[in-house]
C-alpha cells in the first residue's frame, strides 16, 4: 500500500506511528523547513526553488512584527523575498501561506489562474496592505508580493520538522523584532536559503551549511534540507519527521523537482549539452561533480506523511489502491466519453472554470458562478459546500472527477493521502446520488476509512 514498505519498516508499524502522533499531543515547539519545487519557466537559478520555515509556536502582530503565538493558533511561515515593499522578511499564517484562504474548509478542490488571483487578492486586501498596498484607484499592486499567499497551488512543498523550545522561540522573535527588517537581497549571498539558514542555525548552530562542492558555495534550498536531514541523523535524540504538502489539483502547471546548482546545470540541456560540445573534459567534471556529491540521490518525498489541512499528516495512499481507484475511474469516465478519459475531465472541467466568475457564498466560502446557457449556475468549490451549493449534479460530478483524475495520476501518488482520497470519491458518491443514479457491483480495494463508490451499469442509460 504505501510504496511497498518504507526502508524495510512494515506498514502496519508506519500505521501505528500515525495514529501514536495523532493521538499524542505534540510537547513544546517545532520549526518545520519547507522546501518548495520550481514552477514557471526555468532558468539557471530557478531550478532550485525556493525555501521557508514554519514556526509552529511563533506568531504575527502584523506581517512584519512577531510573538509567541497563544492556545488555537498555527503559527506562521516565516521567509526572505525580494520586492515586496523593500522588507528583507515576511510572516504570514500557515494556512493562508499555502492556500491563500483563512479556514482549512475553504480550500478549493480544483483551481486555475484566475481563482488563484481573486483568492490572493482577497487576502492581500484584508491583512497585507502593510506590504503590498493598493496602486492607484485601488487596483492590486504588481511585484512578488503574490509569493506570500497560496504556495500551494503553484508547487509541491516538502517540509522537515525539527523540535524547538518556547524560550528558543522568544529569543528568535526579540532579535527579528528588534533588527532592521530592510531587504538587501541577492541572489548568491543573500537568498531565502541564507535567511532559513539562519533562522534554523539560530537554534541549532551550525545544523545548515552551504556545499561548496554541489552548489559551488551557493546556499540552495536543496542543499538546506539534506543539511537538515543529516543533521537530525546526528541527534536523534531530537523530534524530526518529514512530510509532503501536495499542489493543489487545477489547470495550473505543475511544479517540477528541486535541484541544486552543479545537478541544475547537468540536468538541463540547454546549458550541458553546449559545454559538451565545447569542452567534453568541462562536462566531464560537471559530472564527475553532480555523481560524487551525492545531490541527485537526495529524495524529499522519502518517508514523508501527507500533510492535512485540518489534522495531522497522514499515510500516503499505497500503490495498489491508487491503481485500483484509478482503473474504476477510467470506468465511470470511458462510460461518458467513448474516446477515453485521458486527462478528458480536467480539460473539461478547466474550460468551465475558465469562463466563471469567483464569488462567496454567505459563509463566506469560494463559490463560482457558472453560465450554462442562458441558466447562470453557482457550484461551491471546497469540499466543504461543495453539495450544499445547489449546484446542477453534472457540475459539481464534473469538479469532483476532475480533481479525482488529477489526485490519481501516477506522479501525484506520494503526495494525496488515503483518507483524503476516500472524501473525494464519497463525495462524488453523494454527488452522483443527488441525481438518482443507480449504482451496482461493489468496488471494494484495500479497506480505507469511508466508503468506497460502486461501479455504476453502464448498461442502464443514466450516464452522460
């Protein structure tokens, strides 16, 4: 189920060890270092990604003056960017860090470009003006200032936890605070990698270091994590755990893998198959370089939990289980399209969201509005009003098996968690019963925690 097994470790011991930490309260403080892939157009330097930490016990007066956070809050990310009101750190709140909503049930199922800057507005306007004000006649501000909400949607983030204390805690927020928070940032001696560096050496020092081998000196965010690893390696007498936060289902691109320096240079063709031509002993050492440092072999989804929004991390889903939701989908969506579904759903689905307008319902959760000839529609879009909407069945079937289609893709599998999985398909379960649809011959993989849908007669004529 879970990859096979992890190291050699049972599942049913990984299983027990999910359930301990859910059920054991977390003692004193953590910082979790989170490493985030590359996404857009890639460049030499931005195939390495970027990087922040998340203080689970610290907290923001503002986004630019910190305290100990008090009983219900999550903490904040805490990291260096450049453009963003001349300010060399920003803290925001974790959720909205990730997804640019405040309320882990606003989070939306499936996203595209558009939601993504409504959403990101929407909170800049609400908590951000300190940093990235209103130009004018109040329309949103350009600049990098949109990196400080919704990461979630643009990458995969993986996150490597380390205990604190509280009082190491209050001596980091008396020097940020105290410091002059003014930006000199520089891409080689001043990057977000150095400013995690610090914050993570602060409690430990001398846990993260630069690789002058693999990175030619370049503090990397890469290179922060494996540092991490080791390091916690070294003291195991310290609480450390990994975890993976998914990028949320959508027509945006997907993030790709981090790299350090010398591996970005290897692996991008551009950049080793001239120096090949030019200088075969140049490429040679770049290679000799990549394979003796060891940097391709790191794996951040290695042992990783699945990170939950509103709980704690949970076990990915296990190969078999996604081959066998996988194929019962292919099913359901060959029954609708003839042609196959091949990725039918969410370019469907995509289309929809394209042409709709973001609204919020009056709990104030995302909602689109959606015109369907001349009968304007509105579908909610987390997982939590999804069905209370009012939505047509076909629509809210068509979000839903999209954002199934995307979860179940072979490369998504380390990062969607069983549990999550399961809500997914029960709720396109309730979904598909809002209409009356018959449904026979149980699909039944690997027991999960909530019911599992049964394969609809496709002989029955109910199916679109």
């Amino acid at each position: 189920m879970y990859r096979n097994q992890l190291d050699g470790m049972p599942r049913v011991l990984c299983t027990l060890m999910v359930l301990i930490s859910a059920c054991v309260p977390r003692a004193g403080a953590s910082a979790t270092l989170l490493l985030e892939e590359p996404y857009g157009k890639l460049g030499f330097f931005s195939a390495t990604g970027h990087v922040a930490v998340y203080l689970s016990s610290v907290c923001a007066d503002s986004p630019v003056v910190l305290r100990p956070c008090v009983s219900g809050e999550s903490g904040v990310v805490i990291s260096r960017y450049d453009g963003v009101s001349g300010y060399d750190w920003v803290a925001i709140p974790l959720i909205p860090y990730l997804y640019a909503v405040e309320r882990p049930e606003d989070i939306p199922l499936f996203a595209d470009a558009r939601m993504v800057a409504v959403l990101r507005d929407r909170y800049r306007r609400q908590h951000l003006r300190e940093v990235a004000p209103d130009v004018a006649n109040g329309r949103t501000p350009s600049g990098n200032w949109y990196e400080l909400v919704g990461s979630s949607y643009d990458r995969t983030i993986y996150g490597f936890d380390i205990e604190t204390t509280r009082q190491q805690d209050a001596a980091l927020i008396k020097v940020l605070n105290s410091s002059p928070n003014r930006s000199h940032f520089r891409t080689v001696s001043r990057n977000c990698a150095d400013f995690a560096k610090d914050i993570v050496n602060f409690y430990y020092p001398k846990a993260l270091h630069r690789s002058l081998v693999a990175d030619v000196g370049i503090t990397t965010p890469k290179q922060m994590a494996r540092a991490l690893v080791r390091y916690s390696g070294h003291h195991p007498e310290l609480r450390f755990s990994k975890l993976v936060i998914p990028q949320i289902p959508g027509s945006l691109q997907r993030s790709t893998a981090v790299h350090g320096v010398v591996e970005s240079f290897f692996k991008a063709k551009k950049y080793i198959v001239p120096s090949a031509v030019v200088s075969p002993i140049f490429a040679g050492c770049v290679f000799a370089v990549y394979v003796g440092s060891g940097a391709g072999r790191f794996d951040p989804a290695r042992n990783a939990l699945v990170f939950a929004a509103n709980g704690e991390p949970e076990l990915p889903l296990g190969r078999e289980d996604r081959v066998a939701y996988q194929k019962e989908l292919e099913g359901l969506l060959a029954g609708a399209d003839a042609e196959g579904p091949g990725g039918r759903m969410r370019k469907e689905w995509a289309r929809l969201q394209a042409g709709a307008q973001m609204e919020f319902d009056a709990q104030d959760r995302p909602v689109l509005r959606l015109q369907l000839g001349e009968r304007v529609v509105r579908v909610g879009v987390s997982a939590d009003n999804i069905l209370s909407s009012g939505a047509p069945p076909q629509v809210m079937q068509e979000l839903l098996e999209a954002r199934l289609e995307a979860e179940l893709r072979p490369k998504a599998a380390s990062t969607v968690s069983e549990r999550e999985l399961a809500r997914d398909w029960q709720l396109l379960q309730q979904a598909r019963n809002v209409e009356g649809r018959e449904l026979a011959d149980g699909f039944t993989p690997r027991p999960l925690q909530m019911p599992i849908l049964p394969r609809p007669d496709h002989s029955s004529g109910n199916l679109p």
